[in-house]
C-alpha cells in the first residue's frame, strides 16, 4: 500500500498529466479526422479529459506502422537475449512508475488506489517480466521419424496482433496479452476500452523509452463500434486476442469470417458459481472469499463467484457472516487509502445493475442489503454490496452476466444438487467448492465445467497458470506458457536425409 495519504493523492491527482492521445509508430498523435470521446471520472461524474477518438482510418496508419515494423525483422528477427533484454527493462520503467500509473488507472476506472498500487500495477510489472523470461526459454521440437528424415516443429510469430481490452482490469489484462504476443515476435496494435485509455497510454510509452521499436507497439484510442471494430475486420491483422463480454466477442467471430479468418481469442463472460457444502466446517474462512469473490473491484470482475450455491443446512449461518464482511467493503473514494471498494465504470452501467436488482426482486429474489445508489452526493456512480437471497438458477439475475457488486444465494441439497445447479449455465470461466471432504473436493473438480476450479479458496492466481473458460466464456488461454498458443503459428519442416 502507498505511503501516500488521501490529501496527497488528491494533490497528485490535481497535477498529474492525463495522456489523451493515440500512440502510433512511436508517437503520440490525435485522431486523423481530429474527433474526441470525454472521459468522465466514476467517482464524481465530473469530467477528466478529451481523448482521440480513432476510427477506421487511424487503425489503417497503426497497422501499416505494424506490419512495417515486423516484415522488416527490427524486432522479430532480434536475438531472444535482445528482445529478453528489452521487456525486462521495459517492466522496471513501469514498476519506476507505479505511483502515476496507479493514479491514472483511479481516476480511469474509479479502481481503490490501495488496488492499483498493491495489485494492478505490480501484476502488469511481473507478467511483463515473467513473459521476458520465457523468451529464451521456449524450445522447439524434432519429431521421431527415423534416421532418413529430419523433421522439426518450430514456433513462429504469427505477424500483426490485435489486441482489444476491458476497463475492469485494463493493465492486467493487457499485459496477458501484450507479454506473450510481444515476446514472441510480434507487432501489436492495441485498443484499450474507450472507458480506462490512460495507463495503457503510458505503459506504451515506456515501452518506446526501453527500446522496442517504433511500430511493434501501438495503441489505437477509440470506440468499441469504430476502433474495435476495424481492427477484426482488418485483412491485414493476423490475429485477434479479446477480453470482454460474450456479445461482443461474438461479434468478433464473426470479424474474423467476414475478413481474413484470422485467428481469434477469446475470454468472454463469466457468472461463476461458488459452492459451499455442509462439509465446510471454517465458516468464517469461507464467507471472507465469498465476500471478496463477489464484492472486490466492485464486483466488476469476469470471473466474480457472483452466484453462491450453499447448502440449506448452512446457509443461514454462512450468509449472517458474508453480511458482517459486507460493512467492512462499504464504497469510498477511490484516492483515499483506505478505502476498499470504489464506485461503478459509469452512471450507465450503475444504472443496468440497479436495473437486475429491481429485476430480480420482480422475479421473487429477496433483496437482503444493498441494491441502491451510495454516496449521492458525490457524483459518482456506487453501488454497496448487494445480496439477492431465494433466488432460482432459472431467474435472469442468475443466468445473466451483472458485473457488479450483486450476489444471488441459491439453495441446494448437497454436492450432487451444487453441481447440477452450477453447471446449469452458458458460462464456464471459474467455479469454487468448499468442503472438508476430500473425496468431495475431487470430485467437484472434476464435474464443474469451468476453465478454473477453486477448492477451499478463491480467485488464487499466478501468471504460470493458465485462464481461460468453457462453453460461452470464450476460448484460448491466457497467462502461462499455453499463451503462445494464441500468438505464433506452428511450422513443420521435413528434411530429407536419404
């Protein structure tokens, strides 16, 4: 946590330079048709600055300077060491910088300082690096073929990667993305979501100052609609890697077979179920992740265990003590230290997740705490921890993705039932179980249908796991080494050697 304290914060925040601008082949520059979006602050509903607003034509100029950058080799043809050398000290720029990166992730996306001091910042530092690492350390293969042939299986860059964002976990997310597709030799153009630009400004900019050259990194500013678009109908990208909603990454699918087919990743949706079971005997321990899992970011998270399955014989108990975590993760400003849980993205999104609570109520939930608008006089847009109780997984506010700080308790009747009921939707990112059996443990594991199964925690992560979903919550992997996967081609070459 900084050492910073609310009033020097607001101070940093009154004199910090807000990046506006797109990054393109190595500059900052404004969109061609010079057309801008305003970014509001989620935590006064004030304005924070104009940004470029890029379309169509923008993206061309970014992957024209990409595609440049790579055929000319200036950095896929660097030595493993060279390019290792260059993300590592590209990850220390970024690590000297945290306090303005943090900053601007705060004001962006109304993030607690606390969190983008503490976790945000330092995770994008590590996969920076841990992807830098991996560089020199990724062999390739020789298939068993006799001794009249020599058959090898190499890695290859794939060319010129599209890479398209969030603004949950803006750098995070992008350094999932931009540290493998990077390493691997690629030439990235990148647009951050129209809502958290700012730090995704800077960190390309330090990119520059470590030494990747010109066109190997570019960030496009725009709209979903405009920006986002022309990058997966682009006939010259050779790959897109996505995070954000099912609908959209749908739509990018779709990009794909209406231009080159390039290859597509994606990590979509989540409405992950978290289980407890009569057997889980640490009641305090469970409700502290159940709390976390669902309220931390705002409940702002893909993979949040925002449906709780617990077992009617505890459920009492277990929700008195999530309700006593929830006064704990009560909405403040996000600047002051202290505070644990910021407001929503926008009065938009706040509005559509007040609206499923409302929904919810209408289809017979019972709304326990919560489900209102919190600090008004603010201006900004928050929400408190919300609990639906006796809700029904067939219900919309349980089958549908809320992305905020909205739990909805379902009842079940053991492991069997949990399970059942846990596996009744179209996504599949994560799921967790808590049980002291470890017979249950396995077997829970096993039969959930999620990319990532948690037994006896939550939301536990490393940068050499991967993450990734089933069903409707995308497909590929990000972090790890199977990250490649989404970012190189695979080349056989056969020699003779009759």
């Amino acid at each position: 946590m900084s050492s910073l304290d609310f009033t020097q914060w607001q101070q940093r925040a009154s004199e910090v330079k807000l990046p506006n601008q797109a990054f393109i082949n190595g500059q900052h520059c404004p969109s061609i048709n010079g057309e801008t979006f305003t970014r509001i602050n989620p935590a006064t509903g004030k304005k924070l600055v104009d940004i470029a607003s890029c379309n169509i034509d923008d993206v061309n100029v970014a992957v024209e300077a990409a595609r440049a950058s790579f055929e000319s080799g200036i950095w896929s043809s660097q030595t493993p060491v060279q390019r290792k050398a260059i993300m590592l000290k590209w990850s220390a720029l970024i690590k000297d910088n945290l306090q303005e990166i943090a900053l601007l992730e705060t004001l962006d996306t109304g993030k607690p300082i606390a969190e983008t001091m503490r976790v945000d910042v330092p995770a994008c530092v590590d996969s920076i690096a841990w992807y830098a690492e991996a560089i020199d350390k990724i062999y390739d293969q020789v298939a068993p073929n006799g001794e009249n042939a020599l058959v090898t299986i190499s890695r290859e860059a794939i060319g010129v990667v599209g890479v398209v964002v969030p603004w949950n976990y803006p750098l995070i997310i992008a350094s999932w993305k931009l540290g493998p597709a990077i390493a691997a030799g690629n030439s990235v153009v990148i647009k951050p979501a129209e809502q958290s630009t700012m730090g995704m400004l800077k960190i390309a900019e330090l990119a520059f100052e470590a030494g990747l050259p010109a066109g190997v990194l570019n960030v496009v500013t725009g709209l979903g609609h405009t920006a986002g678009r022309a990058i997966g109908l682009h006939n010259d990208i050779d790959a897109v890697a996505f995070t954000g909603s099912t609908e959209v990454g749908k739509l990018f699918l779709k990009y794909s077979a209406e231009s080159n087919m390039k290859l597509v990743g994606l990590e979509c949706g989540g409405k992950s179920p978290h289980i407890v079971t009569k057997n889980c005997k640490d009641l305090d321990q469970a409700a502290m992740y159940v709390a976390y899992g669902i309220w931390y970011n705002q409940g702002e998270t893909c993979n949040a265990g925002s449906r709780l399955i617990v077992d009617r014989e505890i459920k009492a108990e277990l929700l008195k003590k999530v309700i006593e975590w929830s006064l704990k993760l009560q909405p403040g400003d996000p600047l002051d230290p202290i505070t644990a849980m910021g407001p929503l993205i926008s009065q938009q999104h706040m509005e559509m997740v007040l609206g499923y609570v409302n929904k919810g109520v209408s289809e017979g939930a019972n709304l326990l705490i919560g489900g209102h608008v919190a600090r008004q006089a603010s201006g900004g847009f928050y929400v408190p921890p919300t609990i639906l109780d006796n809700v029904t997984n067939n219900m919309v506010v349980a089958q549908e993705e809320i992305f905020g700080p909205v739990l909805v308790v379902i009842d079940c009747d053991g492991l069997d039932d949990a399970i059942a009921i846990a596996n009744d939707s179209q996504y599949g990112l994560a799921a967790a179980v808590w049980t002291d059996n470890l017979s249950e443990g396995h077997q829970a594991a096993k039969k959930l249908r999620a990319g990532t199964v948690w037994v006896n925690c939550f939301d536990l992560t490393s940068i050499n796991a991967p993450f990734g979903g089933y069903k409707q919550s995308g497909m590929g992997r990000d972090k790890s080494l199977h990250a490649f996967d989404k970012y190189t081609e695979l080349k056989t070459t056969w020699i003779d050697l009759s």
